[in-house]
C-alpha cells in the first residue's frame, strides 16, 4: 500500500484477493455493525450490474494495521479503487446505491 503524503493505492495483497479489472469496491467492516450487512448487500448487487468491478469486505478488527494507514475511523467505509488501485473516493456510513453507482463512475 501506498500512503497518506501521497496518492493511496492498495495491492492486491491489502485486500487478501484481486483488484477488479475495472474497479474495486473496498468495504471496511466490523462484526456488530448493522449497517456493514446493509452496505455488503448494496455494493455486492452492484458489483454483480457493472461488468469488471470487484467487491471486497475487510474485517476492520482483524486488518487494523491497514486500517490505521488509511485513516478509517468508523465502519462501515467505503473505498472506490480504480483498476490500478488508486483510492477515487471514499465514503463513511451506509452509502445509497445511486451514489455507490456515481462514485464507479469516477473509477471507470
């Protein structure tokens, strides 16, 4: 992983799998989280509409090295990576489906 002075990019050993061809849809969770369940569903259904993006779930307690280096502070957050890795956007809380879809666009 690249850091915080400048540009965030993470590997495919961050996240214990592949980058998507087109994107990738980081999600950063924590067992008791209602929410995180919410947020797995929504990027899941639309990683499964738009063709070459990924969604990966990151148990936050179990990556905190990860998590400190990114800065994530609460869960769920959502990264948007684009093919090479590069953080796009990113988005704490329980994001709506037209945003997630609108933030790939930035990816894409």
């Amino acid at each position: 992983m690249r850091g915080q002075g400048e540009e965030q990019r993470l590997e495919p050993a961050d996240l214990s799998g592949e980058l998507g061809e087109r994107a990738t849809l980081v999600q950063f969770s924590s067992a008791f989280c209602a929410p995180c369940r919410a947020t797995r569903r929504t990027l899941g259904e639309v990683a499964a509409m738009v063709p070459g993006v990924t969604h990966v779930d990151i148990d936050a307690e179990a990556h905190l090295s990860l998590v400190r280096a990114l800065g994530i502070v609460r869960t769920p957050t959502v990264l948007v990576l684009d093919a090479a890795g590069r953080v796009v956007r990113r988005a704490a809380g329980q994001p709506r489906r037209a945003d997630v879809i609108a933030a790939l666009g930035e990816a894409l």
